[in-house]
C-alpha cells in the first residue's frame, strides 16, 4: 500500500506546515510524462512519485504530453529577449507551470537509448525559462524501458543533466530507472513503483 501519513496532523499556513516535527515547506511539484501511448510504464512511474510526494503534503500536478500539439523549436532566439516564444500551442501552458514549480520530474520511455522526443521537444520549447526568473532548483528524471542494463537510460539522463546544467540554479536531484518492461502496463506490480514513491516522498 503506497501510504505515508507523515505531515498529516499539521497545521498549514501559506506554503508551510507546522507540525510536531518543524516547519515543512511545502513544494510545488510538476511532474511531465512524455510517454504518448496509454497504459504506459513511464507514466506509472510519474504517477507513483506523484503520489508520494502528495502523501508528504506537495503540491503535485501531473501533465501528459500525450494529446499535446507542441511544435518544434525553429531556434530564432526570440525568447531569450522576450521571456516568451512566438509560437504558440500547448507548450505555453506548460512552460508557465514549469515557470513557477519549485521542483519538476520528467518521466520518459527510452526510444533509441535516449529520452522521448516528445519531452525533448517539450525542453527544446522551455527555452523562454532560460532568461526568466524560474523557480525550480530540483529535478528529477524517471525512465522506463524493454531492456534491463543500467547503460540503457544514461543518454536520456545525461541528455536531461545536461538541459538541467543551463539552468544554474536548479540541479538533478535524482533520477531513477525501470528496465525489462516492454508492453504497456508491464511495469504495474513491479516493486520499482514503491521506489518512484519513496523517491517523491523525500523531495
Ligand atoms: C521507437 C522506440 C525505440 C525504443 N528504443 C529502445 C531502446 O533503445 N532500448 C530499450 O531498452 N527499449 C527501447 N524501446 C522500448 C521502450 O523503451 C519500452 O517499451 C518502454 O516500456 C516504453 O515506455 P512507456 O511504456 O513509458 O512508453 C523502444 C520503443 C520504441 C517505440
């Protein structure tokens, strides 16, 4: 059972819970699945850390890129004058929630041995962050994929390291990896899913 009653019986003043344990600052969380297909082990993974991280009393949203029209960054540069981009679809609400989390989780499947496109076009289009007073100092990244080697997931965590070192106040906290699920739903049981938990429970 995915349960945690840890900050339950405190009291909640703007962003904080005091409660027998101290203060408690409550974080915004946004976790980003880029899996498209339904059912996905990627996404369960989000989901798990979502819920954990709920059960310590965050503030999670859960957003798929799945139905998402978001179109390539074309590289114009526009936006690091701007803070915005020219373009506009489901990006922008995106980008405006990852504006103000204070930590963000990306989940993706490994398709060729890196993150999906569909989350790497989603970076690609948070370029408007770069000049702007983001607040996120966290991030974490969660993969899922058929094979089960622990250098399977290293290009998409290096890749997502990599846009998270550009933005120097925020760093990757953590970062976690199912291998050996190939078919939608297959991750579900696995005990990766109390891992995905504990990981959001101690955010
Ligand atoms: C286009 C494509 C490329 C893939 N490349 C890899 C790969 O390089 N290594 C691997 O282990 N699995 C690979 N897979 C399998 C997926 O990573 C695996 O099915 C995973 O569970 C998908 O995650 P999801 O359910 O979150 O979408 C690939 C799948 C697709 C569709």
């Amino acid at each position: 059972m995915l349960k945690c009653r840890e900050w339950q019986n405190c009291t909640k003043v703007s962003g904080m819970r005091i409660g027998k344990r101290g203060v408690f600052m409550n974080k915004k969380v946004l976790v980003i699945s880029s899996s498209l297909r339904k059912n996905a082990n990627s996404e369960q993974l989000a989901a798990s850390f979502a819920d954990g991280a709920r059960a310590a009393g965050h503030d999670v949203e859960v957003v798929s890129l799945r139905d998402k029209e978001i179109r390539f960054c074309i590289g114009c540069f526009a936006c690091q004058k701007t803070k915005r981009c020219f373009m506009h679809d489901d990006a922008d609400v995106i980008r405006e929630k990852m504006l103000h989390a204070d930590v963000l989780v990306f989940a993706t499947p490994i398709y060729y041995y890196e993150m999906s496109g569909a989350l790497k076009t989603m970076l690609d289009r948070a370029n408007p962050l770069y000049p702007s007073d983001y607040r996120f100092r966290e991030v974490y990244a969660l993969a899922a994929a058929a094979e089960n080697e622990e250098h399977v997931p290293q290009r998409a965590f290096s890749g997502i390291e990599g846009w998270v070192e550009c933005f120097e106040k925020a760093k990757l906290a953590g970062t976690l990896f199912c291998g050996g699920v190939t078919d939608m739903g297959e991750i579900k049981e696995n005990p990766i899913l109390q891992e995905a938990f504990d990981m959001g429970r101690k955010i």
